[in-house]
C-alpha cells in the first residue's frame, strides 16, 4: 500500500538524517553483540531508540515511534542492571533497524503495525518487558 | 521541584518563569556558559535541579554544548541513569538534524518546539512524571 503523501516539510531530510542515525545504531549494536558489558555502547544504543521514538512522533512516523519505544523501554532495564545484554536481544536490535530501515526507504511500504514480521519482533520484545 | 530556565530572549524567559513558578523553586540563566555553572555548582552542593528547561540558539555557549555538558557533569558525579535532571529542550529549531542531536548526542529528555504554551509545558511535565495530573 502507498505511504500517503509526507505531512511534513521536512520529509526528505528526515529520512536522510533517520538513516543515517540507524547506519551509527548498526556500528554501535555490531559492537555491543562483542562487548555486552559496555555500558557506553548500552547508553548510546539507548539514546538511538529513544531519538527514533522522538523523530517518529515529531515527524509522522507513529508506527516508528512505537516501535521504537518498546525497545527502549527494555534497553533501559539492562542500563539499569535489571538484565543483561544478550546475543539474542541485541538481535533483535539489529532485525528492528532494519524494519526502520525498509520503512523509510521503501516507496511503498505499510505502517510497521500492519507488518506481521515487525509484529513478531514486538511480541519478542514485549516478552521482555512485561 | 527545582528548576533552571536557560533563556536568552528575555520575554520567553520571563514566559517560562511564569509558568514554572507555580510548580517550583526557579532559577534564571541567560546563555549556557551560565547555565552549567549553576549545574554543577548545585550538583556539588547536593541540591541538583530537577528540571532545565534549555533553549539552543544562546550566545556563549548554545544549549546542544550546555546539554552535553550537563550529561557530562552527571557522568562525571557519577549520578545514575534514574536520577539524572529532566532536560526539555525549549527551542525554534524543529529540524530533524536539531532533534537528533539533542536526544542522541545531547541526552535531552524532551524536546518543545515554540512557541510553548503553558499547556504544552505542563502536559510533558505530567507525562514525565514532575506534575501531577491534579
């Protein structure tokens, strides 16, 4: 289904600066699948989530606002030492960015909350912030 | 609640006052440079500010600086993530460029896109937990 057309006069560069943020989100979770214990990568691979939730809301992208808030949401339990970092987590991380990803690049793809393979990875995540 | 308003344009500052005053012990500052010194001076005397309510486009230091420092000296005090100062940036500025530094490389907390009202404001205070909804 086509995307209506962008509200927002800042349609294009906000998919410009979004993929940007999420090639610096791919480098940042690459490492942290190396090094769970790194605190400074769990704290920017945070802040990342919590831009998109910030970026989606502001920019008409609610799908990816939500989306992206139920990542941090978990991501900040293991900032706070209630869970660890593990392989199969940041996975799934790295499987969201690049749902966002094909979002923003693909003419016409569908709300995330209309994608049964962002559904999945949600009820994934949501398993681990109950 | 205490409160830093980082404003340069006097009437928005004066705005701000306003609606803060109600809710919390305010202090003013007029450029970033300023505002981080009354960061830190009170975060070293064990009376942090709860909230900072910080506009970007200041001479000095511009608030995107003054937010990094922020984050910086709260590292640096070693205050956990839990306790850190809600920072609402107060701003013109509505790029995504803007958003993203602020949220990822800043750490702000909220961002407002002016003008604010006094509903605006007092909304994200409640949603952020500051207010209650009374």
């Amino acid at each position: 289904m086509a995307r209506p057309a962008h509200p927002d006069r800042h349609g294009d560069s906000f998919i410009h600066e979004a993929r940007e943020l999420l090639r610096e989100m791919h480098d940042i979770l690459h490492r942290l699948r190396r090094e769970p214990e790194n605190q400074d990568l769990l704290r920017q691979i945070c802040r990342a989530f919590r831009t998109i939730t910030a970026l989606g809301g502001m920019f008409h992208y609610e799908d990816l606002a939500h989306y992206a808030h139920a990542f941090r949401q978990v991501l900040e339990r293991a900032l706070d030492r209630e869970m660890a970092v593990t392989y199969e987590l940041v996975a799934l991380c790295q499987a969201s960015c690049r749902l966002f990803d094909s979002r923003l690049t693909t003419p016409d793809a569908s709300d995330l909350r209309r994608c049964a393979t962002a559904r999945d990875i949600l009820e994934e995540i949501h398993a681990w912030c109950p | 609640m205490r409160v830093l308003i980082v404003e340069d344009d006097p009437i928005s500052r004066e705005l701000l006052s306003r609606i803060l005053s109600p809710h919390g012990d305010c202090t003013l500052c007029v450029d970033g440079r300023e505002a981080v010194t009354a960061f830190r001076e009170a975060l070293e005397s064990g009376r942090p500010f709860h909230l900072v309510c910080l506009d970007i486009m200041m001479p000095e230091m511009d608030g995107q600086e003054a937010l990094r420092e922020i984050r910086r000296l709260e590292r640096d005090q070693g205050v956990p993530r839990s306790e850190e100062s809600t920072v609402i940036m107060t701003t013109a500025l509505d790029t995504p460029r803007d958003v993203i530094e602020a949220y990822y490389r800043g750490g702000c907390t909220s961002y407002l896109v002016k003008p604010i009202s006094q509903s605006k404001l007092l909304n994200v205070l409640q949603e952020l937990g500051l207010l209650s909804a009374d």
